[in-house]
C-alpha cells in the first residue's frame, strides 16, 4: 500500500503561529504507557506550558491530568488537537473537532494523513497539519 502524500498541510511558519496561540492541547490518543510516543510527547508539551488534556479510551489520569474518553467530553476550551490514532479514525476525528467550535487547529503525528478529512476541517476554517511530530517541530522552532 503507497502512503498518501499530504496535500492540505501547513509550513514553519504557521505551525510557529500555531503554537504561539495554543494555550490547551488535547492528545488523542495520550497513553499512560511511558514507552509510548503518544506519552513522551503529551509530557514534552505540558512541560514546555501548554495544559495538555488526554483524550484516552480507559484510566483516570495521564500525567496527572484527568482523562476524558472523547473530544465532545472536554469541558474547556481546547485551542489544538494533536492526533495518535490509526489512520481510519481520521475521518470521524475531524468531524469532532469541526464540531465542537472551538478548535484552532487541528494536527496530526508522523504518517498520519488523511486529506479528505484535513480539507474538511480547513473548509471549517480550522488550521491543518498533517503527518509532523508535534514535540519535533516545537523543538525546531522555539529551540
């Protein structure tokens, strides 16, 4: 099978701004597994600041912070989606972040695309990344 190549996608620059206006990121996908990439990066973004929420089907807390079991749960405003998730979940994960209002942008890990779903959540007038480490690209951008 061919990976498909992203053709919504976003550059440097715009993942910077991106970042720059994030306050909450949810994680979809966010393991407690410690090994997990999901893991190593959900505790890279709380640590450099922004309140990262969990999303994660089963558990209490990942790294301290309490675990909701979908994005339709969360009860804060929530500025970025970072997405771990197998690829077929795509589809209905942009149509619950183009649901719930008030996500900015919308962002999915390395070999995770889906451009049906990504021109979607842009014609909501949501950013999108796709197939870009979140921890990776903040490291290269604010050092």
């Amino acid at each position: 099978m061919e990976c498909e190549l992203p053709r919504v996608n976003s550059n440097s620059e715009e993942m910077k701004q991106y970042f720059e206006e994030a306050k909450t990121i949810a994680v979809l996908g966010a393991s407690p597994d410690t090994t997990k990439a999901s893991n190593h990066v959900a505790h890279y973004l709380k640590k450099v600041g922004y309140k990262m929420i969990p999303v994660y089907p089963k558990g209490d807390t990942i790294l301290g912070e309490k675990v909701y079991r979908s994005l339709a749960e969360i009860d804060v405003p929530v500025d970025m989606v970072v997405v771990f998730r197998k690829p077929a979940a795509l589809d209905a994960i942009a149509d619950a972040v183009i649901a719930r209002g008030d996500v900015k942008t919308y962002w999915t890990q390395l070999e995770l695309i889906n451009n049906d779903a990504a021109q979607r959540v842009k014609d909501a007038g949501i950013n999108v990344v796709q197939n870009y480490c979140a921890m990776i690209e903040h490291k290269l951008l604010f050092g």
